[in-house]
C-alpha cells in the first residue's frame, strides 16, 4: 500500500501543479498521514490482542454467518477489483501519457483496495483471537478518508466538469439576474451572459462556483474525518460544505455584478491592496474570500454537532446515600 500510494501521489502531482483548483492536492498526503497518525491508538487497540483466543464457531465473535460472508465476498470483489483497476490504469498510463482516465483509474484501484484489504485484514488480532463482525467493519471505516480522498484531488473527467459547469453557471445567473430585477437594475440575461448598462458580463467556468465546490468538499471531508465519527454526520457535513459553497458563490456573483454595474466590467480587475499588499484583483480576490467564509461556516457546524448537552441535578436533590467513593 505504501508503494502504491507513493505511485499515486506521483500521477496525481501532475494535476496539482496545472490545475489551480486542484492546487490543494499538495496537502492531501499531509491530511491523509495526519489522519492515520490520529487514528493510530485505536487501530492498533484493535488489533492487538489479549486473553485467551477466541473460536471461530463463537456467534458472538463472527457475528450472522450470511452477513460476514457477505462482507468477505464483498471485501475480497474490491480487492480484486481495485487490482485490475491500478493494473488498467497503470498501464494505459504508460502507453498513452499522462491522462484523465489513467488517473480516475489508479485513483478508484486505490481506494477500493485499501477499504478491502482494510477489512480482509483486520479478521484476527495479534493473539490469534477472532475480531467481531462489527469491530471490522469499524476498522475498515477508519479508512474511508485516507481511501476516498484520492478520488476527489484528481480532476473528474471533462464531460462531467462541463456539465456540472455549465449547470451551475446557469443557476448562478439566473438567481443574479432575478434578484437585481426585484432590486429595480436594468439588467438583461441571455444564458450566463448578463447585459449591463456600462458593459455584459458573463458568468464563466471560474465564476460558476466549481472551484470552490471542490475545495470545500476536500475541507468538509477533512473536517468529517477529524471531528465527527458518526458516519451520518461525515456525510451531512459534506452535503453542507457543497451547499455552502453554492451560497457563498451567489453572494460572491451578486458583488461582483455590482461592481461591474457601478464601474464597468474593466473594474473587476481592479486590484485590491490592503496595508500595502496586492492581494489580485477583485474577481480572485472574492473568490479566496467566497472559500474562506465556506471553512469558517464549516467550522461554526462543526462546533455546533459537537456540543454535549448535560443535565446537572441541583445539589438539594442529590440522593447522598446513592453516592459511593466510586
């Protein structure tokens, strides 16, 4: 695994360095290792072990016998499956180049292997003694970050980036073009393109809000793995970063529209200096901003589910004699 994943760090680096929305691949193997780092106690707690052995005929140890054939099968499917994957996508990878296909190929080889493998594996502790059906799969879900991740810092394929472009850069004028309607602005919409007194403005593939999407779906991937262990709040948490991101980059379109019909569309590159430094003109710029208020959204959700409500009795009603010195 160790060699496959330095494999795939080198096919994917190519895409980090040309892809400025997928820049953040360089901090992926930092995340993945610090994952493993922190979760490291508990996989090894897992599967060491102690007392006596225990049998494989025990119920209680190898849980329903259909599910764990079930799951043996299905683990054993992705094993071999992810295998021929790397394999296709290694060597078509050689024969063609660098390409889009080769790497969506290697990169689902990896996870499906590692998920796999991670629960093939994890079938007996250190002693020799069985591990329960459930604490397996348990083992395996602490791979699901370091396994997914992979997936999502390679770029999806060109058909499927145009049209959720294009998808979303509709919805981003349309929502623009209505509210500056209510708002009284003389503004007409034809497709992404909105006409504007001093000059048109288009809604292009850098405005649609997909790069910010895919960022945000690296952080509340990240974010779900370290704070939530809750497989529903994981998933709730990347829905919400997807949809913040939306929001966010309809706040982001609806300024720079405005700016564009106060100043003219040459305003947007405008560049915005702040004690002295230039931080990009005013398109770029609202874009870091647009992500930066998507991760502080995500870390406010984040503390929210993370609160623990206790009740406290009040002192006088405190049955002593129910108090012991443990």
């Amino acid at each position: 695994m160790a060699g496959l994943t330095l494999f795939l760090i080198w096919d994917q680096h190519y895409w980090w360095k040309l892809r400025d929305e997928y820049s953040f691949g360089f901090i992926v193997p930092l995340f993945v290792a610090y994952i493993l780092f922190e979760r490291w106690p508990e996989l090894s707690k897992g599967l060491v072990g102690g007392g006596e052995p225990r049998k494989e005929s025990s119920a209680e140890a190898v849980g329903p016998k259909i599910l764990s054939i079930t799951l043996h099968v299905l683990a054993v499917l992705m094993v071999v499956g992810g295998m021929l994957s790397f394999l296709v996508g290694g060597l078509y990878r050689a024969m063609e180049g660098q390409n889009l296909i080769s790497s969506n190929s290697l990169a689902f080889g990896y996870a499906n292997i590692l998920l796999g493998g991670a629960f093939l594996y994890a079938d007996r502790r250190s002693d020799g003694a069985i591990v329960p059906l459930n604490e397996r799969w348990h083992l395996a879900l602490l791979f699901l970050f370091p396994a997914l991740i992979w997936m999502l810092s390679v770029p999806m394929f060109n058909a499927i980036h145009k049209m959720i472009s294009t998808f979303l850069m509709n919805k981003v004028a349309v929502v623009v073009y209505y509210i500056f309607d209510i708002l009284g602005f003389a503004v007409v919409r034809e497709g992404s393109v909105l006409k504007l007194p001093l000059g048109d403005v288009g809604v292009e593939d850098a405005c649609s809000g997909i790069r910010s999407l895919t960022a945000c779906l690296f952080a509340g991937s990240f974010l779900g793995a370290v704070y939530f262990k809750q497989l529903w709040k994981k998933v709730f948490l990347v829905g919400t970063a997807m949809l913040f991101a939306f929001i966010n980059n309809i706040f982001r379109s609806l300024f720079l529209t405005a700016w564009a019909y106060a100043y003219g569309p040459g305003g947007l590159e405008d560049h915005v200096t702040i004690l002295g430094i230039d931080l990009g003109n005013v398109h770029d710029f609202t874009g870091w901003v647009v992500l930066g208020m998507t991760v502080i959204c995500l870390l406010i959700l984040v503390k929210i589910f993370s609160i623990q409500l206790e009740y406290k009795l009040p002192e006088e009603e405190i049955d002593e004699s129910t108090v012991t010195d443990k």
